[in-house]
C-alpha cells in the first residue's frame, strides 16, 4: 500500500521543480475526494506545446505511476470539471504573470462546477495508463 503523504510531497516537488525550470507558470494543487485524483493545473496553457514541459510531465507521471500504483494523478490545464475545492499547495514561478478571471489562461474560482455525479471527462488526458476517471 502507498503512502498518500509521500505521493503528495512528490507532488509538491515536481510542482517546485518545474516552476524553476519555467518561471513563468503556475501550478495549483488538489485532491479530488470524489474521484481520488490527484490533479494539478498548469497556466499558462500554451506550455501545453512546450517540448521540454511535455517531457517533464510525460516522465513525472510515468515514474508517479510506478512508485505510486494505487495513486490517480492528473496534470493538465484549469478545467471547470476539476474539483480544486481542496487545494493542497500553489506554487508560482518568479516570473509568474497574474491574469485576470476573464482571461481563458486564468484559474477562475468562479468557474462552473458539476456534481461529480454529472461529471464527465472531456479530454483525452482523462485516461492515463488505462485508468480512465471515472466519477
């Protein structure tokens, strides 16, 4: 059985990590209780075509997946359906920009939320490995 702290210290880790290496992003950090997802958001999105991010974030979840099996983890930009009522850590780079909640790159606190008994994935990134999130 895995140590839920050790995954999330990880977690933390990684997240202090890449905000070095890309000072101008920021990531936040929850666990959603409904799915038990590990998530983290990234802004801004256009990291998401970043080959270096993208290599970082393909082999944090490998190795995630190995030394944490019973652990579900989800890194991807701010999505409505996330249930980030539980942020556990928010880290932002040196060179961080704040946007406003207007802007599609922004965390939005106001943004819609589902009952997890509504919810649906709606991205591809939703399946990792096989563990398709289910709510």
């Amino acid at each position: 059985m895995t140590n839920p702290m050790k995954a999330t210290k990880s977690i933390q880790n990684w997240m202090d990590e890449v905000c070095s290496m890309f000072p101008d992003l920021r990531c936040r950090y929850a666990y959603e209780h409904g799915t038990k997802f590990h998530v983290v958001q990234v802004v801004p999105e256009s990291y998401q075509k970043n080959d270096k991010y993208a290599a970082m974030v393909m082999e944090f979840e490998n190795w995630f997946q190995r030394r944490f099996p019973q652990e579900r983890l989800l890194i991807t930009e701010p999505d409505a359906h996330d249930d980030m009522s539980d942020v556990r850590y928010d880290r932002r780079g040196q060179g961080y920009l704040s946007f406003d909640s207007s802007s599609r790159t922004a965390f939005s606190s106001a943004a819609p939320r589902k009952s997890l008994a509504t919810m649906r994935p709606s991205r591809s990134s939703r399946n990792m490995a096989g563990m398709e999130r289910t709510p």
